[in-house]
C-alpha cells in the first residue's frame, strides 16, 4: 500500500518495543557445526580508506545478496521471520547501498571470521541491537554455526545472549541495555527511573575484555522517564506531574552516551573498539503503533520522498556529537571510537519492517512492527558497514 508522504509519522512506539523486547529461546543442541575452518591465507585486499561509505544511495540489485534465507539461517526468531508468516513481496530484499566514490563490498563471512579469530563482540544496547546481531548470525551462518553459551555465563537468558564460535574461537554476545545507564522497574503509573550518570551494569561489567563493543539504543527514550543524576531526582520526561521539572529527551539520550562512552573510557583493562550504530528511526504511517499505525510499503524512499523528522535528526545529532568527544578522549589513551552512520540510510527503508509478517513472541499474534527489521533484509546492510570498519582497522590492507 502506498501512503501520503504527509501522513503523520508516529513516534510513540514504546510500548510496542517493550512487547518486542524478550527474547525467545532457541532450541539450540542441533547448532554446533563441525565444518571446519578455511585455512589462512594472506590475502591482500584492497579497500578505499578515504572514501565516505555512508554517502550514497540504494539501488537496486535484482538477485539479492546472496546471504541467506528463512531456509538456509536456521536461527531467524519468528518476531523478524518475515517470508515465513508469509510476506509476500520480495522486492525490499533486492536492494543494495551504494556509496557514492567507491563500493560497499558484500559481507564475505570468512573475511569477518579471520579478523574476530581468538576475539570476542558485544552488541550493547535495545532489541535493534540485538536484531542487528541475530542478523550477523544469520550472515556467519553458511561458514559457521555458533554454540549457545548463555547458559554458562550467569546472565538473565531472555534479556542476554551468548555465542561461541569454536573453530574460530570467537565469542558473540548481546547486552540488553535500553538506556546504557542503571534503570529501574516502571512504577505504578508507568514510569521509568534512569539514572542519567550511572552506567547499566549490565553490561558495563561484562565488556572490559570484549574486543568491540557496538552500541545503539533509541526507542526508550520516547517513554514517560523519571531523570536521576547523583541518586537525585532532577526531572522527568512526559511524567504529566507537575512537582517535577520538565527534562528533555534529548537532554537524557545525551548523558546517557556521555556516561557509557566515559564507562569504557574508564575501564582499565578495555582495549576494545567502540562503535557506534546511529539511532534508527521507526516507520509507522497512518497512526501510533496501537492505533493503527503500520509500515506496509514495498519499495525505499524515493530521495526527498519523506525527509527524516527533526525529532529522529535531534537524536542522531546528540550521540554524534558525544561520540566525537570520546573518540577525542579515546586517541590519548589508544581507543578507537568508529560509527556505523546509519540514521539516514536506514530512514530511506520503510520496507524493511515486518509489518505484521512477524510474530510476537509473547503471544504467538502477528503485531504491526515499524522498529525491528526483516532478517533477511536492510538490516543486513548494516554489517557491511561493520565489516567495512573493520576491515579498515587492518593495518597495510592484509589481513
Ligand atoms: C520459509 O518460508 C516459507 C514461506 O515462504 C515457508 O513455507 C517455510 O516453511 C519457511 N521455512 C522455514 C524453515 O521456516
Ligand atoms: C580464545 O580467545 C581468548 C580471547 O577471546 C583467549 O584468551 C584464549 O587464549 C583463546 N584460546 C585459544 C585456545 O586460542
Ligand atoms: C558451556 O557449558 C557447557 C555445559 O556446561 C560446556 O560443555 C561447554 O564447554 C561450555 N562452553 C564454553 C565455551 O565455555
Ligand atoms: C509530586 O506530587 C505527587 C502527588 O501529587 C507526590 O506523590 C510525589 O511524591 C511528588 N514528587 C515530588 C518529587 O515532589
Ligand atoms: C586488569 O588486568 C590486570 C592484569 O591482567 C589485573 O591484575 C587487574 O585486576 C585487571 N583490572 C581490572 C579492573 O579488572
Ligand atoms: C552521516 O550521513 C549523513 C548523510 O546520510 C551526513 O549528512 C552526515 O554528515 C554523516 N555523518 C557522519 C558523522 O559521517
């Protein structure tokens, strides 16, 4: 269906998120692949380190990349398992992100697997991390399967996931961390407490020995919070109390990256890359998520189409702005800070959603999901651009 560009937008996606956000469980003891690993060669690879790869465009590529499907990645979950519950139109798979002075090349599995030998990754952050990460597993899938290792970590299963690439000694985790910093259980009118200048332990307390830690948070910060700074309460966020000063969002989305990047800053031992996934917009037309509102679009946006809200730009600009800061801070002390600059390019992908060909892992119902991404889909974009990084890390082009 195609909507009206001027058709509001909605923003109010929380609570959906909130529904989205636990994790099912995978039956996992049929996952351990016996395949064994390439050996090594050095491979020279050319790559074009001084080209902009986040300016470009979409177009068209009429095979799809070939990475996977429902089929052949056996660890899609059902709430992004688009083509199984029977999305009909594949069009938003065929698509790839071309930048304007070079290539983003395609996601070579074994590359990646070579360059994360003996390492480990976190992705830090909400369910769009996470479904960034499960995109990854899906991209590793046909040159490696993992082993589900949460259980040996005494993290919560639901909200934490733990893998572990034997052949290649690789460990894959995912954090779940809505708000980087220390939050608490909603209160009896459904607000949230953040603690603006303490970070989530979480994850602050498993990173320090993790070689990249990808962080990304966003839709949370839509709800009604209570702010805290020194334990004290300093305002809130739509709270509709009038005892208590108005905070802007922005104002608590930019601490909280302050405080996690000044964390890893402060981490003795860390000597991880930090990279940061911008924040990526949410796609709901005609209404808010429960009134309505849905994404059924099957093609990008055409350029200047629907330009990104000034709300989404505000949030994108406030953790740019404090990444640079930690990336000044990082050069001093030998930590890297890189950015996956994806606000923009994911904003031109409204049919990238599963739009209700998903299903909640609460209810087994199909829910209109604007937030999350089809596996497979642009998603998987976003993991070029992390191996692009990371292969740009590389010294001298071999690898
Ligand atoms: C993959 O999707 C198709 C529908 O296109 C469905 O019939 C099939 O059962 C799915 N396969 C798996 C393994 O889920
Ligand atoms: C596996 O990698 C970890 C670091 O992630 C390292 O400490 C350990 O020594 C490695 N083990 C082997 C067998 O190479
Ligand atoms: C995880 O725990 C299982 C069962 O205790 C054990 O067999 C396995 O070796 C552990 N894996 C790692 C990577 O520690
Ligand atoms: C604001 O007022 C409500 C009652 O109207 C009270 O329960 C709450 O404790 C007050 N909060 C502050 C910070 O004073
Ligand atoms: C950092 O590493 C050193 C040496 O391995 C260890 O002694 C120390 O306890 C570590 N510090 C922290 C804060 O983990
Ligand atoms: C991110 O990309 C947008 C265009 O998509 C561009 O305007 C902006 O300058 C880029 N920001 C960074 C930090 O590279």
């Amino acid at each position: 269906m195609e909507n009206s560009p001027n058709k509001t937008v909605s923003i109010n996606v929380f609570i959906l998120t909130l529904s989205l956000i636990l994790i099912s469980s995978i039956t996992l003891s049929f996952l351990r692949s016996s395949r064994s690993p390439l050996p090594l060669p050095s491979i020279t690879r050319s790559l074009d380190k001084t080209c902009n790869v986040f300016q470009g465009k979409w177009v068209p590529y009429p095979q799809g990349p070939p990475y996977y499907s429902n089929e052949t990645c056996r660890l899609i979950i059902d709430q992004q398992n688009c083509i199984k519950f029977g999305r009909p139109d594949t069009e938003f798979m065929k698509w790839r992100w071309k930048p304007d002075d070079c290539e983003l090349p395609l996601f070579d599995a074994a590359h990646f697997l070579e360059i994360v030998r003996g390492k480990s990754m976190a992705f830090v952050g909400d369910s769009v991390g996470r479904n960034q990460m499960e995109s990854l597993l899906c991209l590793l899938a046909h040159e490696a399967y993992p082993e589900d290792i949460t259980q040996n970590s005494s993290a919560d299963k639901n909200y934490f996931q733990r893998w572990f690439y034997a052949d290649y000694n690789f460990t894959l985790a995912a954090f779940w961390s809505p708000f980087l910093v220390k939050s608490g259980a909603a209160d009896m009118n459904g607000l949230i407490s953040i603690y603006l200048d303490e970070a989530d332990e979480a994850w602050a307390n498993e990173v320090e020995k993790f070689d990249y830690v990808i962080i990304s948070v966003g839709q949370w910060f839509f709800r009604p919070l209570l702010f805290y700074e020194s334990s004290r309460l300093i305002g809130c966020h739509i709270c509709n109390q009038n005892n208590i000063t108005s905070i802007s969002k922005y104002y608590a989305y930019r601490m909280a990256f302050r405080t996690a990047f000044e964390t890893l800053l402060g981490l003795k031992n860390y000597t991880g890359t930090t990279i940061l996934r911008t924040f990526l917009a949410s796609h709901f037309e005609n209404g808010d998520w429960d009134k309505g509102g849905n994404c059924g679009r099957t093609r990008p946006f055409t350029s200047n189409e629907m330009k990104l809200q000034e709300f989404n730009r505000e949030f994108y600009s406030v953790q740019v702005e404090e990444v640079r800061k930690a990336e000044e801070k990082g050069k001093k002390i030998g930590l890297r800070f890189e950015v996956i600059n994806a606000t923009e390019i994911m904003w031109q992908r409204p049919d990238g959603h599963p739009n209700g060909y998903g299903r909640s892992m609460h209810t087994n119902a199909p829910v209109y999901d604007c937030v999350h991404w089809c596996l497979p889909g642009p998603i998987d974009t976003l993991n070029e651009f992390l191996l692009y990084l990371m292969k740009k890390q590389v010294p001298d082009q071999i690898v």
